[in-house]
C-alpha cells in the first residue's frame, strides 16, 4: 500500500467516534457485540482490492454521500454471516424470508453509515448526506468495483476504512467499514485540515446570500428548485438565490421572502448587484422534472416553470445571455467562486463546470 497525497489524518479520530457510536447501537440490533479499530487510511493501486479481506461470497450495502463531501460507504462481511445479522435483525423469532433479510441488511447500514458520518458532521461541521443502501453479493472484486466508484479516473484508490469484528453466540466474524471519497472531497479535507479552504456559505431553500472573494456560496440537493446566481468579475463578489416556486402569490408574500419565488428572486438579485453591465454574468443550475413517470404529475413541471419566469426576468433586466445547467430529472448540487466566477455543478461523483456562452 501506497502512502496518500491527501492529508486526511485530521479526520480519522473524528470519524473513529462515529464509528464506536454506530457499532454500540448497531450492537444492541442485531445481538452481537461489536467492536470497531481506529479508522485508518489505504492507498491502492487503481483497480485492485484490499489483500487479506474475504475474496469470494461477500455482502455488502454500498450507500451514496453527498452534501458537503461525494462518495461511497460500505459495510462488508462475509456472506454467511452479513445473512446471520440480516436475519437476527429481520426477526429473532426466525421467521423470515429472503426479502425480509435483504431489507433488514440495509437498514442495519443505513444505522451504521448515518452515525458514522455524524462523527464528522459534528466535529468538523460538514452537512452529509447518504442515499438508500443498495445491497452486493458476489466476490470481492465485485463489490469493491462499486464502492471505488467516486475515484474511477484516478490511478490510485484512497480509503477510509476501520476493521468491524463481531462476536455472539458462534465464531467472531470478521467485517469492514470502508469510506471511499471522490478526488475533490479529499482535497476538500486537505485543505480544510491545513488552514487552506475558503470558507463556504450554504443557500438554503428560499434563501439569498451575498459573498466575495474568496468565500464559496453552495446550494445542495436542487430537484425542481433552481439556483440562480449573479457574479460581479469587477469586484469579485456574487449573490445567489435558492428557489422553489416560480411566482409570489402576492406582492406581500414577495417581499417577506423574494428568494423563494423566481421572480422576486431575479429582481432582488439584480438590485443587489446594480448598476449591471456587461461585467455581469448569470447562470442557472437546477430546474429539474423530479416526477416525470409518477401519475398525475406529467404537467405540473415546477421545475421548468421556475427556469421560465427566471429566464424572462433576467432578460427584462438586460441579461439574455446566461449559463445553464437545467432541466432533467435529477437532482443537482452547485458551487459558485466569486474570486474566478467559475460555477460548478455536480450531479454524481464527478464535478462539471457550468459554461457560460460568453467564456
């Protein structure tokens, strides 16, 4: 194993008392004492798998990070015993289907991955978010082609990871926790552990938040909402708002939140940013159709209406040139600089800067 060129030793400790909490309730589910080894770091070669670790019938529940950090977690034991668990946490009693053991298997990783990753949200302050656990059974080799994911183009694999045994009434078993973060999230801790990271600010939903230089502004998880956002290459500074629907019902409900129609959003975006110019620049980024195979909901398109209405009121304030990263049917989360002016979206693992058409 190589050494890392990422620093992310500040944050074992941090993540090690997640992992002790999770294990102490995980404990009492499925029946089992288990005992957890401080979190360490493994840097592999691209392609290959941890040596030493169960090669053939595993099972795993691989789990999506998103928010502040991107990446994917893993619970792994072997086959033989990840169903034992499965099924002492299904029902006791040993009645029980396949079904019930599978669902019982992700939930005992949803537990485990939330208070894990509360470890670092507390001590560090990062919103986390993980998706719904999805089960692998197979070899190793399969599994871990899963969870190395968020570092695909890298040609090294760096991960966090903490050896889990558990001991009952049988033999102990022998499992894992493994954290695998893409690049970005990684030199994200890096630069964080040393002093480097500029600060960022979170827009949340029907929100508008000011910054400049170097402070970041990001908004999480857009589905139908939309962020649109206004930079100043002068003066390096920006605004952005978070938006939900796409008019004020009123011209009083405007006014007490303008962030969360379009609307009163555009315009209380360009009175922050006046006198505009062609050293302003807009973008937009979400507008999604979250629903599109869902009964009933094929016409009622928040999404799209929300890009409509922020279209025509940038354009009555002179800006019909924007950047944009709309539409769809998946959810996005976006990052804006207002020291390059530079947006970037993510909607999986790898980040994409938002062109805008003027360069």
């Amino acid at each position: 194993m190589a050494q890392s060129r990422y620093q992310v030793e500040p944050y074992l400790q941090a993540l090690y008392n997640g992992l002790l909490q999770a294990a102490g309730v995980l404990s009492q589910t499925i029946r089992q004492g288990l005992r957890v080894s401080p979190a360490q770091v493994m840097t592999l070669a691209r392609g290959a798998h941890p040596m030493g670790w169960p090669e053939d019938a595993v099972c795993g529940a691989v789990s999506q990070l998103s928010g502040d950090l991107f990446g994917s977690t893993a619970l792994i034991f072997p086959a033989r015993e990840a169903e034992a668990m499965g099924a002492i946490a299904a029902d006791p009693t040993g009645q029980i289907s396949p079904e019930m053991i599978s669902s019982a298997l992700e939930e005992i990783d949803n537990i485990f991955v939330n208070m894990a990753m509360a470890g670092l949200s507390r001590e560090h302050g990062f919103s986390i978010f993980n998706s719904v656990p999805g089960l692998t059974r197979g070899t190793l080799s399969q599994l871990w082609s899963r969870v190395s994911l968020p570092q695909v183009s890298s040609p090294e694999t760096v991960v966090l990871y903490s050896d889990i045994e558990a001991s009952g009434p049988g033999p102990v078993s022998q499992g894992y926790f493994v954290l695998c973060l893409s690049e970005d999230s990684l030199a994200r801790l890096s630069e964080q552990g040393s002093g480097q990271a500029a600060a960022r600010i979170e827009v949340g939903m029907g929100e508008i938040k000011l910054a400049s230089a170097p402070t970041v502004l990001k908004a999480t998880s857009l589905g139908s909402c939309l962020a649109v956002i206004l930079h100043d290459q002068v003066r390096k500074t920006g605004c952005m708002a978070h938006v939900l629907l796409p008019e004020a019902p009123s011209a009083e409900l405007g006014k007490l939140r303008p962030g969360k129609y379009a609307d009163t959003a555009v315009r209380d975006l360009v009175n922050k940013m006046s006198p505009l110019g062609p050293h302003i620049r807009a973008w937009l980024v979400g507008g999604a159709h979250m629903f599109p195979k869902i009964s009933g909901m094929a016409n009622f398109q928040v999404g799209r209406q929300n890009v409509d209405v922020a279209r025509k009121e940038l354009a009555e304030a002179g800006i019909r040139k924007m950047g944009q990263e709309v539409g769809g049917n998946h959810g996005r989360t976006v990052e804006f600089f207002p020291a390059t002016g530079e947006v970037w979206m993510r909607s999986g693992f790898l980040p994409q800067k938002v062109q805008h058409p003027l360069g």
